[in-house]
C-alpha cells in the first residue's frame, strides 16, 4: 500500500451512547460505522429506530444481527435467520440499503463468512487486531486497536481460541507478518494513551489504515470518553481530511486502488 494514512472508526453494539459517540467523532471531523443489532440478547439498550436513523444520516449504520447473537452458538438456520433479518429490518427502518456486517463477538466461520455473502452484505468486520493493510477478503475486514485499555474479562476471553482458529484458516502464516509490526509498538509503550498514540505515528510514518474500534457503552467504565476526546485530538492533528472514511468508504477505496 502507498504511504498514505487512512483513517476509520467503527462502533459496535447500537447502544443509545452511540449517540454521544457520534457528536464526539464529528466534533473532531472524523467518520465511524455504526453496527446495530434491533435489540441485545444480552440485556444492553439498543438505540431507538429514530435515534438510529438521526445517526445514520451523519455515519455508516451496518449490521449486527437481530439480537447480539454469537453466530457459532446457534444452529445454521438459527444463523441464517439472525444475518439475514438483521439486515432486513436495519433497512426497514433506515429507508435504505445496509452493505457492512459485523461479526457479534468476532465469531465466524467459512459456513458463516457465506451466509452473509448470500446475505447481499459486501463486507464484514472482524475484531482482529494489530492491522494497518486490508485483507484481500473483505468478509474479514479487520481492524487496528480496540478502544479498551485492558484486557477482556469472561466471557469474551474465551472467544480468543476461537478467533485465532478462524485466522489460521482464512490467512494462514501471513497473518504474524502483517500484524509483527504494530505489536511491537504496541508491546513497547506501558499506557493505552502512549500505546495508541505510538501506533498511529506508525501507521502515519509508514502508510495505511488506523482502525480504531469499540463500545461506546464500555467508555463509562474507564474514564474512556476522555481519553479518546484526546486521542482524536492528536489523530485529527496527523491525519488529513480526505484520509478520514467510514468502512464502506474503506472498501471501496481499497478496491479502486488495489492492483
Ligand atoms: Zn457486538
């Protein structure tokens, strides 16, 4: 990739400080996807269908199934079901076709990966961490950093024998090559602040996409909005405006240069 730095945000779950989180992203002058199940299995809020159409007149609003629904814990049916009316009823209420899926808990498989291919998606983000390159697949977008300074307590620390299963499987050794770097910036600094300030001076310096991704709700528990209040700061200081996408924005300019 040239030595251009991009720059996207994508904010999983759909809760109603979604909506905070968009007046901070815009008041810095960056872009985000916003992925929205129609209601959280887990007992979360999710936003109401007006919120979520005032938001998505300013971001990318993409899919998160029906209800949060971990896609490897249910039968085939069960899945196809959560894929496709989770997109179904997101347009419903927009007005407009919804192109992103998001993976609930980063769970996929190949079976998976074709349900939302058959679904009419066409692109799906996973959690996989360390990236500055798109992979040539764009039903595994993957991503830069988590905005979530520690790591995951149960249950999703289970998920990550599954996670790096499905890597094995779509990418092979290539994976450790393409994610080396920004490991060892970010193994190298001690707080999440210098952690991810370090990574994005690399990817500036170096070229390639800074995907920061989240829950708005998991903010309150860190003294989070502060802290990414200054992390945009110093992102909006380095990166130029028209380096600044949603992630269909991100596919697409990946595909009008790829080759
Ligand atoms: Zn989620």
């Amino acid at each position: 990739m040239e030595n251009r730095a991009l720059f996207t945000t994508s904010w999983d779950d759909g809760h109603p400080l979604d909506a905070r989180m968009a007046e901070l992203l815009s008041r810095h002058g960056f872009q985000g996807t916003f992925y929205m199940p129609l209601s959280n299995r887990e007992g979360l809020p999710v936003m109401p269908p007006g919120e979520m159409r005032r938001l998505g007149q300013e971001f990318e609003i993409g899919s998160h199934t029906i209800d949060h629904c971990p896609l490897k814990t249910v039968d085939a049916a069960e899945a196809r079901r959560q894929i496709v009316e989770g997109k179904n009823q997101l347009e419903r209420i927009l007005g407009h076709r919804v192109s992103g899926f998001c993976y609930p808990l980063g769970q996929c498989t190949w079976k998976l990966r074709q349900m939302v291919i058959d679904a009419g998606f066409d692109y799906a983000r996973t959690i996989e961490k360390f990236h500055r390159t798109m992979l040539a697949d764009p039903f595994q977008m993957p991503t830069t950093i988590q905005f979530y300074p520690h790591e995951h307590p149960s249950p999703r620390s289970v998920l990550g024998k599954a996670r790096s299963l499905f890597v094995r499987n779509f990418t092979g050794r290539g994976e450790w090559q393409r994610t080396k770097d920004l490991y060892s910036v970010f193994h190298g600094k001690e707080t999440f602040t210098s952690r991810l300030q370090a990574m994005l001076d690399y990817v500036c310096f170096h070229g390639g996409v800074f995907h920061l991704w989240g829950h708005s709700w998991e903010l309150e528990s860190f003294d989070g909005w502060r802290q990414l209040d200054d992390f945009l700061r110093y992102a909006a200081e380095r990166i130029p405006v028209e380096g600044r996408l949603n992630n269909r924005e991100l596919l697409q300019y990946a595909a009008a240069n790829s080759g």
